[in-house]
C-alpha cells in the first residue's frame, strides 16, 4: 500500500513522496522539514513528550506554556481540561479580587493607589486567561482540520456560539497535521518582547473599561441616592413635619375677612407648593399691602399681597454648606408694568424681617421677570424660607431689596440702573 501525508495547505490526502500538492499546487517542502525537525528533537529528548494521560494540571501547564502559540494543535481533553481550568481561574479572580474591583472605581476625581494596583492585577490575570483561551480554541480548531478563521463564527449571535461549540467537540483529524509549523529556532512567548506589549495593552484596555463602568455606575448610585434620599426625606415630612408653598393653591385658600386687610386661617390639611416640593402648613396670615413704585422709566412696580405661613414642622433646603432647615415662608406677590425695555430681577431679591432674619427668594420663585420689553405686564409670586418661625403673627415688617436696570449707549445716563427698598408694615 503506498504510504500518504496531507497537504500542508488545503489538507488533502496526497502521496508520501510528493513534492507539491495536486490539488492546491502548494509546496511540501515545509511539511518535511517540520517533521525532520520534530523528530530530531524528539531524538536528542528537547521536545517535551506530551503526558500519557490528560488532566487539569497537565492541560493548565501545557495552555500556559503555548499562550501564544497559533500554528500548532491541542487534542479535544486537552482543550476541554483546559477550558475547565480557566473557568475556575476565573470564579477564583472574580470573587478574590473581581468584587473589591468592581466596588469603586480606581481612577475618578482622586486615585485610589490600592484600588488601582487591584484593578491592573486583576485586569492583567483576566487578559492571560483570555489570550489562552483564545489561542488553544484556535489549536483546537487546528486539530480537526479546520482554519482558526472559524473563530469567526462567535460573532454570530446565538447561532455562531453553538457551531463553535460543535467545531471544538470533533475528534481529531491526521489532516489537521498540516498546521504543524515548528520555528527553526523556537523561543518561549515569555522571552518574546511582542508578547509582553500585547499582555500590557490588553491590560490597560482591560482596566480602562472598567474603570469607565464602576465610575459611570458610581455616579448613577450616587445620583439615584441622592434623589431618593431627597424624596423620601421630603415624603416624611409632608406627613409628620413638613410645609410646601404653592403659587396658585395658597392664593384660593388666603381669605380676606376684615376691613384692615388682615385675615387668619389655619388648617393641619392645607399645603402649598414650589417647584416639586409639596409642604404642609400648619397656620398661614394673609395681608393686602398697597406698595407701589412708579418714580423709575415710567415704569410700575407694585406689592399687593404678602403671605406668612407657618410649616408643620421643619424642612431642609439647598446642600452642602448652603443646607439649612426652614420652618416658615414668606409669600410677596408682585407685578410689573415695563415703562420701557428693562431688566428687573425682583426673583434674586433679598428679605429682611422685623426679627433680624434675612434670606434671599427661592429659585422656585414664579419666572416673571428679566427682561421686559415696552408695555409688558407680568406679575408673579416671590417665595423666602424662614429658619425661625414661632408664629405667624411674629413677623410684623418685611423690607424687600431688588435691582433693575436698561441698556443705554449714553455713558452720562446714570439713571439706568435702580435699586429698589421696599419696607412693608403688616398690620
């Protein structure tokens, strides 16, 4: 019977002797001087003899030893121990070092040395586990005759994983011998350069993408908290302690029931609203005010209205060094007639009261000012919080403070600016 080999290219069976393949044309001469040179190493015993008998530790010595080898084979127990091997790893790193890694980030507005030396450790095992993974499924695929190119297949969804799956479970094929190319001179990945530089991007792109989604991940935490802490805290205190000023709720429950243009209701179910705070009011006074300035541009600001509410209870506003807690609002109603094109910001004014209290409007004061033009009339509610509020009959003046201001081309104009000091008696 005449002796056979396969193409070292397309992997058809030819003859022995055969120089060139009669199906592809490739040449041989690589095939035999692979073979010379494995069985001369095999003679002088510097090629390792494979194990007798396949087991994890075998497998796991021979995947760490060919990381990055590609041109060779790994029979199916070898692969599968080896697969076995690096899913253990794995679960060992990620519940070692995996959960302190992904607690934080390492690398955010300060860098945590232990956290980062964590991550790179962490992230450079997980990259070499990867590599030898990738590289042994390719021999695998190289042991049943078929090209490393089927690694393609795995971008498939559903569909491609399966067919890898099948591909790695075939048996043998004396065809797949055709991969078997041996360097003259072969050195281990370890004393390669290439080989330490892809370990190190790898690690470094390992690491970044982790960084990038525990930070990511961080800030959401931080953010969702954050918010729900405020919600709840708010929630609480609307049903035990706590009060909310409304814009259009308070003005329909402020009653005025005497000639002096003083009235008094008080209700445990009564709230008002700012913004997205709803507050409970445990006791509110309503007085008409006639304040009108109209010496500035033509234009008219009036105060017709001012609220005093006292909370059930206490609420905190702002955060940081701006937190503080408030148990009573003042509520000034206030409209504007432009004279002339104006800006006027009675939202950013300041709020004195008759017990030495200042505060400044709250941001989710009404919108109705800024800039104005000719002929607009506007009106809205200005809303300051009080951090002592014993009774609302306490507060008996208020002084309110605003600027407004129009463009002018005139460097000898100084009348383009106005600073308003309205002082109210609530009686």
């Amino acid at each position: 019977m005449n002796e056979t080999k396969f193409c070292i290219n397309c992997g058809k069976e030819i003859p022995a002797n055969a120089t060139f393949c009669s199906f592809c044309g490739a040449d041989q001469k690589t095939a035999a001087t692979a073979e010379t040179q494995t069985d001369g190493n095999t003679t002088t015993g510097k090629q390792p003899t494979p194990p007798e008998h396949d087991n994890m530790w075998t497998a796991l010595k021979l995947g760490m030893k060919q990381t990055f080898t590609w041109s060779q084979r790994i029979t199916r127990p070898q692969y599968w121990w080896l697969y076995l091997d690096l899913m253990l790893i794995a679960l060992i790193l990620t519940f070692t070092l995996g959960l302190k890694v992904y607690s934080f980030p390492a690398f955010a507005a300060h860098v945590n040395v232990l956290q980062a030396v964590l991550l790179l450790i962490y992230s450079a095992l997980m990259c070499w586990i990867s590599v030898m993974q990738f590289t042994a499924g390719a021999r695998r695929l190289h042991d049943s005759n078929r090209s490393a190119h089927y690694l393609w297949f795995s971008l498939i969804p559903i569909v491609g994983p399966i067919l890898i799956i099948v591909f790695m479970c075939q048996r043998s094929k004396p065809a797949g011998k055709r991969f078997d190319r041996i360097a003259s001179q072969p050195k281990p990945w370890t004393h390669k350069w290439w080989t330490w530089c892809l370990l190190v991007l790898f690690t470094l792109l390992y690491a970044g993408s982790v960084n990038m989604v525990e930070r990511d991940n961080a800030m959401d935490s931080a953010l969702t908290t954050t918010s729900n802490s405020d919600s709840t805290s708010d929630s609480d205190d609307s049903y035990t302690d706590s009060d909310s000023y409304d814009d259009s709720d308070s003005d329909s429950t402020d009653t005025d029931s005497d000639t002096d243009s003083e009235s008094d209701s008080s209700s445990d179910t009564d709230s008002i609203t700012v913004g997205d705070d709803d507050i409970d009011i445990s006791d509110q006074k309503t007085y008409n005010t006639s304040y009108s300035d109209s010496s500035w541009t033509g234009s008219t600001f009036k105060i017709d209205k001012v609220t005093v509410y006292k909370t059930d209870g206490a609420y905190t506003i702002g955060s940081g060094s701006d937190k503080r807690d408030f148990n009573g609002v003042v509520k000034v109603h206030m409209s504007i007639h432009a004279g002339r094109d104006i800006s006027a910001y009675p939202t950013q004014a300041k709020l004195s009261t008759n017990d030495g209290q200042q505060v400044d409007a709250d941001m989710d004061s009404d919108d109705f000012d800024g800039d104005l033009n000719s002929g607009t009339d506007t009106d809205g509610n200005l809303y300051f919080e009080l951090s002592k509020l014993s009774s609302v009959k306490d507060i008996t003046s208020i002084r309110l403070k605003w600027d407004a201001s129009y463009d002018t081309d005139d460097y000898d104009d100084d009348n383009d600016f106005k600073a308003y000091d309205a002082t109210l008696n609530l009686n």
